[in-house]
C-alpha cells in the first residue's frame, strides 16, 4: 500500500513534461476564416505597386491553435493551395473566386531530421514542387538538410545533407529553395541561405544544383546573392518565362516588417558569380506590410501572377496574410492591362 500511495503521489505532484513543449500538431477540424484585406487601408482605391498589380488578398484565421507560421506555399493551377508552416504543419484549401477555401484539409509532415517533438526537429522554411513527378522537396533550416516527400505530402522518400550546406549557421539555413525548369534551366535547383556569405565571401551563399538536390546533392556550383541593403531572403521561385524572383524581408524596431521583390536573369546565375538582380516591388507602410516568407508564381489567362503567404509567428500582433499580384511590367510577356 506504501508502494501504491507513493506512486499516486508521484503522479500527482510530477508535472507532465519540464523539457521542451511538443511542436503543435494540426487538428483534426479543419477550419479557416478569411477576411479580405486591401493593399492600402488608407486608399482602398489604389492597385499598384511598382510592378505588380493588386488582385486581392485576405488574412487567415482559424480556431486550432497549430495555425500560422507559414513560411512557403504552392499553387496549382486549379487554386489548390498548400502551405507549409515552419513547424512542419501542413495546410490545404481550394481558394474559389470569393476569396473563401473550400476543401479544407490539415496535416503535419510525417518524418524528418530529429524525433519531430520539437519545432527545431521540423523547421520546414522552404518548399518546391519537382516539375518531373509532383514530388515535394522541403529544405529544413536548422539541420541543413533536404527531404523529400509525396506529392501529398504523406509520406518521406529520401533525404539529402549537401556538403555545400554543412556549416550554414543554425535558424539561418535553406530559406529559400526552389526547383528548375528543364527548359532553358536544364532542370536541378537553387537555394539561399538567409544571412552568411560563403567563406570569404559577400551577400548570401547560394548554390545552384545541377543535378536532382536528394540523390545527387554535391553536384552543382556555388555562387552569392546580394540582396537590398538590410534586407535578408525569405523565399524564391521561378516565373513562367524562366527568371527567378527572390522574395526579401527587413525588421525594423518598434516592429515593422518590409518585403521586396527581386528578378534575377537566367544567365547571371554562374560558378562564382556575385548577383543582385533588379527590384521590382517593395511592400511597406503605409501599403499592407508582414513577415513574408512564401512566393509562388502561377500563370492566368496568359499573365504571371504571383502570391505571397506571411508567417506571423503565432503572435497577436502579426497576421497570416495570402495576398495575390499580377506581374505587369515592361519587357514582360502579356503585359497589357485588360
């Protein structure tokens, strides 16, 4: 009985865990919430910014605690949206023309580096769909790996290290990544890291893959990506005439966050070769401003169009923002307006 009582005691004044909480997972109700937004609340009325034209946008909401912290995106070309948080938290919704999701569906990334308990086992920061299979490929930021999975997402098919990625600081890893077309690209990948130089180097480090990033992830070349003075990368993708366009941030005290957007030319991505590309857009007050961190590109009725996912932390003070653009400047194809 002393045995007994003493083991009940145990249980009731042993907390349940004092090391480090457990990553939250995604709910089974699948719910979401959207508000429509404007690209500026003090002129509703205003449409453009630099090179983009506002097609609407909405923040999104929902009662699972999991929600949020969505740092890349994907979108088909029937509007089937997957987002993907930086905790390794899956969401999918079919946005209709009333900015409102349908098909609903959440998840969570089934493997990856460490037991996935904590959020530094699946800090999922960048994500690309294989233009080959649909495979998804995810760069995990703090263990400087590449997994890949399914194309829905169920389950892993292989992992990589690349060499070129083993000593990029913690929380400063793959930020960006992103798959290559075969035309023009010849296929392989890209990716950034978000805040060191190589070695002796300027800008961000940056390799070029030029073979598949999992089964062949040391083929490739290293080159640097200097971004807008006090801007970091947050995200990259390919436009449908094959340029790439980088997705940058900047913080500033009291808390205010900035985007812009760079376009970098195919042939500027060399062996050694020190890139800026040229600035497109810039996302600041008073204009609708968050912590974005996922850019996808998508072409409609022959126009590229292009959207932008925030991670607002799971904070109070920050939204989770989808946000929709048109890409209209000169020199690009089907530029006029309609």
């Amino acid at each position: 009985m002393r045995v007994f009582l003493s083991c009940v005691l145990a249980l009731v004044f042993t907390p349940d865990w004092v090391g480090e909480p457990r990553v939250p997972l995604m709910g089974k109700r699948a719910i979401i919430h959207t508000t429509l937004v404007a690209l500026d609340p003090t002129h509703p009325a205003r449409t453009r910014v630099g090179a983009l034209v506002w097609l609407g946008g909405v923040r999104l909401s929902s009662p699972d605690p999991a929600f949020g912290g969505f740092s890349s995106l994907h979108v088909a070309p029937d509007h089937r949206i997957t987002l993907l948080s930086d905790g390794g938290n899956i969401v999918q919704f079919t946005l209709g023309r009333d900015w409102r999701p349908h098909r609903i569906a959440f998840g969570d990334l089934p493997a990856g580096p460490g037991t996935g308990w904590s959020k530094i086992d699946r800090d999922s920061e960048s994500m690309s769909v294989d233009p080959r299979d649909g495979s998804i490929v995810t760069g995990f930021e703090n263990s400087n790996m590449l997994w890949r999975y399914t194309p829905d997402l169920r389950r892993a098919l292989g992992a990589a290290s690349p060499r070129a990625m083993a000593k990029w600081p913690g929380n400063e890893g793959a930020e960006s990544f992103t798959f290559l077309p075969k035309a023009g690209w010849g296929g392989g990948a890209i990716t950034i890291g978000e805040q060191d130089p190589w070695p002796k180097g300027k800008g961000r480090a940056a390799f070029r893959f030029t073979g598949d990033p999992v089964r062949a992830p040391n083929r490739g070349f290293r080159f640097s990506y200097i971004p807008p003075a006090h801007f970091d990368p947050s995200d990259m993708t390919v436009l449908p005439d094959g340029r790439l366009i980088v997705l940058n941030r900047r913080f500033e005290l009291p808390f205010t966050f900035t985007n812009t957007l760079v376009v970098i030319e195919r042939a500027e991505i060399r062996p050694g070769a020190v890139v800026r590309g040229r600035e497109i857009a810039t996302l600041a007050p008073p204009l609708i401003h968050e912590n974005f961190e996922g850019i996808a590109a998508t072409r409609e009725g022959g126009h590229t169009i292009l959207w932008l996912v925030s991670d607002d932390n799971q904070s109070v003070l920050q939204r989770s923002l989808l946000l929709k653009f048109r890409l209209d400047a000169p020199g690009d194809p089907k530029t006029a307006r309609p």
